[in-house]
C-alpha cells in the first residue's frame, strides 16, 4: 500500500508540475494495482487531457465515471474533454447531469452555455450565463463568457463592461485581463491590446494565447523579431488537440519570419 501511495504521489507531482508523460506512467501503473479506481482512472484522464490525449482521456474518465457516476469532479473534466473532442451534446448532457445533481452549481450553466456559444446559439449560451449569475453574482467565468458573447454580437460597450466588472471582482484573474486584450486587437487599439496582454504574462508566464495576440500585435508594428519570439512561446506551451490547425498556421508563420529574417 505504501508503494501505491508513492506512486500517485509521485503522479500528482508530476501532473502539477507539468511533466504529463510521467504523471499518466505513474497513474498507470497505479491502475493495474487498482483497476476499479475512480480516482486513479480520473487522474489518468487528467493528465491525458493535458497531454493532448482526448480519445485515451475519454476512456479513462468514461471508466471513473462507472465507477462514481455521482461525482460532480469526474462530470465537469468529462464534460470538458467531450468539448474540446467537438463532441458537444455529450459535453451538454454531462453538464446537465452535475445540474441534476446539484442545481447550485453556477459553473456547470456557464460550461453549457460555452457549448452552445461554440455552436453559434448565441442567446441561449446567455441565458445559461445570466442562470450562472444567479446563483453566483461575483463569478468571473460567466461575466466573462457574457463579455464574449456581446463581443460577438458586436455590443462592445456591454462586452467592456462585464470585462471591467470580472477584473473588479478578480484584478488578478488573467482571462479577463486577455478577453480585453482581444477586444482591443479586434477593434485596433494595439496599445491597450499589448497592455493588456503583457498583464496577462504578468499574472500568467504560461498563459499561450497570449503570446498568440502578443506576436499578432507585433507582427502588425513590424516588430518582427518580437512577433517571432511570441509565437514560438505559443508553440512551446500550447499542446492541446483542439489547436491542431492554430498550431499549424504560427508554425508557418513562423518559418517565414526565421527566412525573413536571416
């Protein structure tokens, strides 16, 4: 038993501190001692997510999920591996499933309206928003998932103010802080998109996309060797399956600024 503890020891460090290939050998090697573990079938899960393994992640939180249908922890990372696997009524219904559990729980209205705002239902991803809101008025991830949705409607006042209101509630909160930084790049305001997103890398040194904006800003200001360090600092950190194409497209850019400025 104690060199079962070890081991997911050794995992959750791992899984922490970013080395996802030793957390999934650890996690699975924990497995085959309990193969009927929610927990050690969830972790892997966990860690096979942050390792880009969607399909394999599935498997092993489909396995906790049998094993602890109950646990709202497993249906939250189900239902975010679902979503960045595009399988978006299977992420909806695992959603749905945490309401039925416990209808208090504000970030599972927010995750079901991300589903629907990715499948361009506007107003119900707001609905689902505003239910968040209810239950929990200070939450950072429904006021910032409000501010994308009138962004994408075009009501950039609106979308400004539940920006202002997240960053009022969390001024260290560095999604907010990147969601006005896109809104700035979107509508030409370079300066406040750059300092926005130098704020993002201040609260935030992983935080890839910005390094996405931050090269976009630069490229745009000729600053090319600066978009070129940004953009290989996306590719470095950003792994996930869902930013396959992103990924492909800076890799190209990349190439051609190293040409560019050989």
């Amino acid at each position: 038993m104690q060199e079962l503890e070890k081991i997911v020891k050794e995992g959750r460090e791992a899984l922490d501190g970013g080395d996802y290939r030793k957390a999934i050998q650890a996690f699975r090697k924990a497995l085959q001692a309990e193969p009927g573990s929610a927990e050690f079938n969830y972790l892997l899960g966990e860690a096979l997510i942050e390792d880009g393994q969607v399909g394999p992640a599935l498997k092993a939180l489909e396995a906790a999920r049998k094993l602890a249908p109950e646990d709202v922890e497993i249906l939250y990372t189900l239902g975010d591996a679902y979503f960045e696997g595009q399988q978006a009524e299977a992420a909806m219904a695992a959603y749905r499933r945490i309401l039925e559990l416990d209808p208090e729980q504000a970030e599972a209205w927010v995750s079901l309206g991300l589903v629907q705002f990715n499948q361009d239902r506007v107003e119900e991803a707001m609905e689902c928003y505003h239910k968040a809101l209810q239950l929990e008025p200070d939450s950072i991830f429904a006021l910032n998932s409000l501010g994308d949705a009138c962004f994408a409607q075009g009501l950039n006042d609106k979308a400004l103010e539940y920006y202002r209101q997240g960053i009022e509630f969390e001024p260290e909160d560095p999604q907010a802080h990147y969601n006005l930084a896109e809104m700035y790049y979107d509508t030409g305001d370079l300066e406040g998109a750059e300092r926005e997103c130098r704020e993002v890398l201040r609260l935030d040194q992983g935080f890839a996309f910005a390094y996405l904006t931050l090269g976009n800003i630069c490229l745009d200001l000729d600053r090319n060797e600066e978009a070129l360090q940004s953009f290989q600092e996306f590719l470095l950190l950003e792994r996930s399956a869902g930013a396959k194409d992103i990924r492909a497209e800076v890799a190209a850019v990349v190439e051609g600024l190293k040409a560019e400025l050989e």
